[in-house]
C-alpha cells in the first residue's frame, strides 16, 4: 500500500477513468486461447489488450475491452471462469515514456503489481495497462505528470474524436469523464 499521503480535497470529485480488466481462467490445452479471442470476433466490443500468464496445468489471460459491459455478458454467456479489476491505460509517448511513468510511480512509493502493453493504438501512440497497489493515486499522480489516461471508450470503435476529428482521450487533465459508477476493485470469480 502506497505510504504517500493524500489529502480529501485532493481525492474529491476525482475519479479515474475507467478499465475493466478480465482475467480469464483457462485450461492450459491446445486452442483454449483461440477460443478466447473469437468470443469478440463480429461483436461491437474490441479487444484492445491481452496478457497470458501461463503455468503447467492452466493459464490466466487478462483481457482489456472497450466495452467491459458486454464483455463480462459474453464471457458469462460462453461459461468462462474470470475475475475483475480495474486498472489504468496510460499512453506513452516521446515525452512520456515508460521509465517516466515507473518513476512517477516509485517517487510516491506506488507498487506497480503489473503492467503490459495493449494491441491498439488509438491516437497513434503505444498505451500500457498498469495495476497498482493504489489506483487512485497513480491516476492523480500521472495527470499531474501530463501522461494521458484513456478510458474504455477510448479503445476501440466507439472512442470519442477531438475538434479536430482526430481520436482523443475521453477526458482532459483538468475534465475527467463523468461516470456513474463508483471505481472498485472486483474480485470476484462467476
């Protein structure tokens, strides 16, 4: 847990945006990942990332969506064993790297539990999913750095477009989108 103390008036009214990661719990044999990956295929829902952790007798692939609402409604559908968590897209750039990003982090004692880059690229750049001991923090922490921090409408075809008509992030440093459900932190196997 991070030892970074944070005021109220600095949490207050501020919520990150949002990701739902899936980690889905697989047999470790052949075509089960197949499997996996063609439940999105046709559906309005994009897989923006995907990370598989393996073991002998089983696998966990954590999955990112731009739509984690019918996503969980299609992993339930299909029978699949997963869990949830919430964690955050951070987008990289030239002046935003990676090893800026862990150095945000470790200057306020955040513990990164684990991160991996995701298969789009909305507005051109490379994007990351971290999970951290304090999602919150690191979130605030990152918009002060000016990283971007993109939500799930942001990945896939239904990301929000710019005045320019460019893709942009659902929401600016100083605006975070509007959500109306509470960030949480869902461990629980379906």
């Amino acid at each position: 847990m991070s030892q970074a103390p944070v005021s109220q008036e600095t949490t207050r009214g501020f919520e990150p945006p949002r990701n739902t990661q899936f980690s889905v719990f697989l047999n470790n044999r052949v075509g089960q990942l197949l499997d996996l990956v063609r439940i999105f295929d046709g559906q309005a829902a994009t897989l923006a990332g995907l990370s598989v952790v393996d073991s002998a007798d089983h696998a966990v692939v954590r999955i990112l969506t731009s739509r984690a609402e019918l996503a969980r409604r299609l992993l339930l559908r299909r029978g699949m064993a997963f869990s949830e968590a919430e964690v955050l897209a951070v987008e990289l750039d030239h002046d935003k790297s990676l090893a800026h990003l862990c150095q945000s982090l470790l200057a306020a004692e955040v513990n990164i539990y684990y991160a991996y880059p995701l298969i789009v690229q909305p507005r051109g750049y490379p994007v990351i999913a971290v999970y951290t001991d304090d999602l919150l923090l690191s979130a605030q922490l990152l918009r002060r750095k000016l990283f971007t921090l993109l939500a799930e409408n942001d990945l896939g075809d239904n990301r929000s477009h710019g005045p320019s008509g460019n893709p942009g992030p659902s929401g600016n440093p100083g605006n975070p989108p509007n959500n109306p459900h509470p960030p949480s932190d869902r461990h629980s196997f379906q």
